[in-house]
C-alpha cells in the first residue's frame, strides 16, 4: 500500500495535512529536499501533501515520519520498554516496564556513535534508533554491541496509512484485549479492519486503536 506524505514542513515544525490552509497557501516545504509542497485537499482522494511543479524527491515520508518519532519522543515524561523473549518468543523473561524520563538528547555524539535519541533515567541510558526504510547500519550495530549499550529500534512506517480518517472506534475490537500493547492479534482481537496494514504478518497495526504505549509515539495522526 502506498503511503502518501502526511506532513510538511512550515516554519521548521512539523505540521499535519489537516492543521494547513490548501494548495500552496499552506506554506510547506518537503521535509526531505526542502521544495515547496502543496496541501491536496480534495473530496475524492485522500488529503495529502504533493511536490510543487516537481517530481516527489523520494525522501519526504522517510524524513517527516524519522523528525515526528523524534519530536513526540522528546516531549515525553514516560517512555514503556517491550516485553523480552526468548526462543521464537515461547518464554517471556521481562515485563515491559514504564520508566521515568529524566533526560532526552537528540543526535548527540556519544564516542563514535550518533544515536536518533538517548532517554537517560536513574543514572542510565537507553539508546533509541528511529527506522522508517533504512535500517541501522551493520557497522552501527557492532559499535552498539561493542560498547553494549541498551538499544530499541522503532520501525514507524507500519503505523501509517493510506487514508484521511480511520472510521473505526474502539468497538471494533474486543474490549480490553489490547491495552498496553502496541499491536493486536488478527485472530484474536481485530474484527478485519479495511483499513488495517497487514502484510501478511501475525500481527496488525491499526490508527483505530493506538489507545496504548505507541500512541505516544505518534499521537498527532489519531
């Protein structure tokens, strides 16, 4: 499914299709190639933001949704470590857990590392990788492991999709199945969703219900 940008660039913030005026009365630029965008508001097609009297350079979606994971992160008073596993996820050896945010630096040189983010509470750190497309680096992660040092990665592209508004609401899925996590099980909680990204896979991300910990990720598309 292709994803449409959702965000521009207006002023060196981040700001949604909906929050602009149309055309090119909303004053955005790609946040990639900087090129001016207009705001596509129309009653047929999904709102979106579009190169102006350019070709799309490629990189708008990737930077925008990379810069929004960063800001929303950074704003942050708590942040919820996953839940750990062990053997193809058959045994469960750590809770997921709610930490105090102390701390936030964004791209800050730490040795010969330049991590997206570092949450720091309690004297540690928690380094944060933001992916859209581009994974990290081989070389990146053996500094990483080297230095062994804690490391999440956020793949943000399969929390968005291609329409203007969700119409779901929270009855669509089965009452309390899915608090605190940040996905649902196809088969057990989710009543099939047209406008669910599947893939294929065993799990499906869906703007309806990110009533729980990635919310805070991206809360600004629900």
């Amino acid at each position: 499914m292709e994803i449409k940008l959702p965000y521009g660039l207006k002023d060196g913030e981040i700001v949604t299709i909906n929050d602009v005026a149309s055309g090119l009365a909303c004053g955005c630029v790609c946040p990639a190639c900087k090129k001016a965008l207009v705001a596509r508001k129309g009653k047929i097609k999904v709102h979106h933001f579009a190169h102006y009297q350019a070709d799309d350079c490629g990189g708008g979606l990737e930077t925008a949704l990379h810069l929004m994971a960063k800001e929303v992160i950074a704003q942050s008073e708590t942040f919820t470590t996953p839940e750990v596993y062990i053997l193809k996820n058959r045994y469960r050896i750590k809770d997921a857990t709610e930490i105090q945010i102390e701390r936030v630096t964004l791209e800050s040189r730490m040795g010969e590392l330049i991590p997206d983010i570092v949450i720091e509470t309690n004297g540690k750190k928690l380094l944060i990788e933001i992916v859209v497309t581009n994974r990290v680096s081989n070389s990146k992660w053996q500094r990483i492991q080297s230095e062994n040092l804690p490391t999440l990665v956020f793949y943000v592209k399969k929390l968005f999709l291609d329409v203007e508004d969700c119409p779901l609401e929270k009855q669509f899925w089965k009452a309390g199945r899915n608090q605190g996590r940040p996905h649902a099980k196809i088969k057990e909680d989710c009543r099939k969703c047209p406008y669910c990204i599947e893939e294929n896979l065993s799990k499906v991300f869906c703007v309806a219900y990110l009533k729980n910990d990635l919310r805070k990720l991206i809360p600004k598309l629900v």
